[in-house]
C-alpha cells in the first residue's frame, strides 16, 4: 500500500514538476511575435530602401569630391576646398539660399479680431510641430519672419514673446519661407500642408495658416547669429 | 521517499528542455493550478507523516484542487472580479499550515530517533 502511495505521489510531483517548467517557461519567455501584417513591412521596406538610395547618392556624391581632389593640382585643390566650405558654409545656414518652395504666412483670424478675440502669439508648440513636418516632408531650409532656422535654432517662449533664435517674431503677421530640394518636392509638400490639420490647429489660436502655392523661387536670408561650439577645439596645425 | 523528488526534478527537467509554452492569456489559470497542486502534495506528504493518507482522497484532491481553482480563476474573469486571489490566499494559507506541520512531525521524529539512541548507548 506504502508503495503504491509513493508511485502516485511520484507521478503527481512529476506533473507539477512539468506544470512549474512550463509556468517558468511561459513567464520568463514572452514570445514577442511579429504582429504586422504584410501591408506594414512592405511600407518599412520601402522606407529602408529610401533610406538605402539616400545613403548610396551621398556616398556617391563624396566620391566624386574625393576624385575632384585626387585629379585637381595643387592651386585647384584650393579651390577645390573653398567650395567645400561654401558647401557646408550653405548647409549650416551661413549663406543665403534661393530655390524652389513654398510661402506659408500666419495672420489673425480678423473675423475673430472683429468679433472680439484678442490677438495672441503663435505658440511655440504649434510652431515646433509645424517645423518638423515641414522637415519630415522634404523641406531643406526655413526661415521664420526673417529669422533662418539652423541646427542650433531655439524657438520659445521668453517672458511670453515667442521667440526664434532668441528674437521675438511678430504677433500679427509671420511668413515662413520654405526651400525644398525641387519643384516637385515642395508641390508635394505644398499639398501635404493644405491637406494637414495645420491650419485648423492654427484657426483655434485664432490665427489663419496661410499656405501659397509652390514657388520657383524663394529666397531665404542667412543666420545672422553665431555658432558656438563647446566641444570642437580649432587645431593648432602640424 | 526520494522517489516523489525525483519524479519532480524529471517533470522540472522534462519541461524546461522541451521548452513547452502556454498561451499568455492562459498563464493565470495554469499558475493557480500549480499553487493547487503544490497544496495539494504537501497535503498528501503531511497526511503520509501522521499515517491518515488516503489514496483515493490524495488523488481526488488533487484534480478537484485544480480544478476547482481554475473555474474559480476562469468565473473571476468573467465577473471582472479577482476571484483567483481567494484561491491564492487558500491555497497559500494551507501551503504554509502544511509545511508548518510536516516540519513539526520531522522535529518530533528526530528528536523520538536521538532519545532512543541515547537509551540504547545508555
């Protein structure tokens, strides 16, 4: 009988043995199973290739600056890194740009002004989120009421003035000029503005978003300010 | 006597190398019957010790423990109420009640076994 006691016991302990394993099993081991359907890795595949063929243009492009410098003498080297600065000199905003575009232009509402409402600043906010689709969507360079906007530009609140770059902007009328790469992009991202909530995010601040339609030609200023640089130390030559 | 311990080492061992899983959604109920279960062998240990086990009331207990603590789990999802967690406190409770026990009847035992040694040398 004792034995008989012992191999049920046995068998017992050895299902919850089985049954603990598992429970481990299970609740060391979230299987994180890939939910997507095929629609949305079709969709990140094409962003890596976008990203891929950005990546292969710019390496493409280096190459070519690399050949300019191997095959040019020692005088057209020099001219050779001028334009090089130049180049980056236009990256970073210090030069300024003409290209295709788009104008964007913030006013009062004036049938709200008329009926009462009070005029107040653009929130920093709305003109952040603003900024970033606009480089979501291709737009290279951006001014905003005269003011360039470059990697180190601030836009927000002081003493409550917006402000871009540290100057306040106007309260009344803003323009926002756009560069884009081509004509194409910046229709493209003409119609993706028109087709945004932007302008009723910007109708309940009380102000009109005014989107015109793609330029040829728009011309934004340079930063006028300067850049400081905390980490990068001028080397002293060889 | 080593033979339950074996047999669980073989289920732990069984398990973790063939890397069985559960569904998530399932994972309550199958912790709840392993607390039922746990109770239910020291139950069945205890019960050994003070010489009342019963075959049939040991494997009945067992499967109707578990049983009993995955309806309870399983109407506790459906009513929106943590009915489980009366389960828990049950089975948690007496897990406790019995371990005490079993101890108490080893302690008694080994302490029955050193007067007797000390008789016999005496």
């Amino acid at each position: 009988m004792k034995r008989k006691a012992i191999t049920r016991l046995t068998i017992i302990s050895f299902i919850v043995g089985l049954m603990i394993a598992i429970q481990y099993n299970t609740v060391k081991k979230p299987d994180s199973r890939d939910t997507r359907d095929i629609w949305e890795i079709r969709q990140e595949l094409s962003e890596e290739k976008k990203k891929h063929s950005q990546l292969l243009s710019e390496i493409e492009k280096l190459k070519k600056l690399v050949i300019e410098y191997e095959e040019s003498g020692k005088e057209e080297q020099a001219k050779v890194l001028e334009n090089t600065v130049h180049q980056l000199r236009e990256q970073a905003g210090l030069t300024k740009v003409t290209g295709p575009g788009v104008m964007l232009n913030i006013r009062p509402a004036e049938e709200l002004i008329l009926s009462g409402y009070e005029v107040e600043p653009i929130s920093p906010n709305l003109l952040i989120r603003l900024v970033n689709e606009i480089y979501r969507f291709n737009g290279v360079y951006i001014e905003i009421d005269g003011q360039r906007v470059v990697f180190t530009t601030a836009i927000r609140d002081i003493n409550g003035k917006t402000t871009v770059n540290g100057i306040p902007i106007s309260n009344s009328n803003v323009d926002i000029k756009i560069i884009t790469e081509s004509m194409e992009d910046a229709k493209k991202l003409y119609s993706y503005l028109f087709a945004s909530t932007f302008q009723d995010d910007f109708y309940l601040d009380n102000l009109n978003l005014v989107i015109h339609p793609a330029e040829e030609e728009i011309t934004i200023s340079e930063f006028h300010g300067e850049f400081t640089n905390t980490y990068i130390r001028k080397s002293e030559g060889e | 006597m080593w033979l339950p311990f074996l047999g669980l080492l073989l289920g732990l061992a069984l398990g973790l190398l063939t890397d069985i899983q559960i569904p998530h959604a399932y994972e309550n109920y199958l912790s709840i019957a392993v607390l039922a279960a746990l109770d239910t062998i020291f139950g069945g240990i205890r019960a050994n010790l003070q010489q009342v086990y019963d075959d049939k009331v040991f494997i009945s207990g067992f499967f109707f423990n578990i049983a009993l603590a995955i309806g309870l789990a399983f109407l506790g999802v459906h009513l929106g109420v943590d009915l489980y967690l009366a389960a828990v406190f049950a089975f948690g409770v007496r897990l406790f009640q019995n371990i005490a026990i079993i101890r108490r009847i080893l302690i008694q035992k080994w302490e029955d076994r050193h007067v007797k040694k000390k008789e016999t040398t005496v």
